[in-house]
C-alpha cells in the first residue's frame, strides 16, 4: 500500500477490516472523515469490495527520539553522581538500611537493589530515588 498522495498534508493511516475478515490499510485526511465515510456506507474492503469496513488492531507510533537537550542533562547527572557517590552494587540496599540506621557513617551512594528491597527501604523511610540510568559497571 502506498502512503498518501497529497504532498505536505498530514494524513492518518488506519488498519481496516472487512466483515468477511481481510485485513486491509487505507489513508484519510483525519478521523472526522474515516467516521464521515463509514457513517455514510462508502468504505468498501480493498481485497474484495465488501462493505461492513472497520478500524482493526493498530499500534500507535511510539517515538524513540529524545528531546534535545535531554542527552546532555542525563551525560550530567552521571558524571556528577559518578563523581560524587561510591558504587556499592548490589550491596545498595544493605549499606542505604546501614547508613540510615546510624550502623555506617552517612555517604553519597549509588548501586542496584530489587523491587522488593527498594521497596522495603521506602516504607522504612530509607530516603532513595532511582537513576535514569545503568551504572556502567552493569552497561556492556
């Protein structure tokens, strides 16, 4: 199937289905007039020219870009955190408990823990937040 012929216009492709199950995509200048066609009976199966055309199972587009500036800000946080905290790996949450418990004297760390034991730590007010990245000991 071709994409749509109007150059510049912003168009919407549906995946289609007729009553008697063929699979089928179509472009349309916008929702309005898919539901305009279809209220009107002129939407036909491009397969075998049947009627009874509906939406079927689509995925919407998910963009993968990130926004600028937002690769720079992420490259900031690690190097400060890298620069600034110990790594303590898988032993975060033990050391975190440690720490807030007066066991080990307070430090900036940073490491991996599971979902159970994060959550542990927060309901023991054991002040965490996650990173919005992999330490690079786990990135390869």
């Amino acid at each position: 199937m071709t994409g749509p012929r109007q150059t510049g216009a912003a168009m919407i492709r549906y995946a289609l289905r007729c009553e008697d199950g063929h699979d089928f995509e179509s472009w349309f200048a916008n929702a309005d007039a898919y539901d305009t066609l279809v209220s009107k009976g002129h939407l036909t199966c491009a397969v075998c020219g049947g009627g009874g055309v509906r939406k079927g199972l689509m995925a919407p587009k998910v963009s993968t870009d990130v926004p600028a500036g937002m690769a720079d800000a992420l490259a900031a946080i690690r190097r400060k955190v890298e620069s600034e905290a110990t790594y303590v790996g898988d032993g975060f949450a033990a050391e975190a408990r440690a720490q807030h418990l007066g066991d080990k004297p307070a430090r900036a760390i940073y490491g991996e823990a599971t979902a159970p034991q994060a959550k542990s730590l927060l309901e023991d007010g054991v002040p965490i937040a996650p990173l919005p990245f992999r330490p690079k000991a786990k990135s390869n």
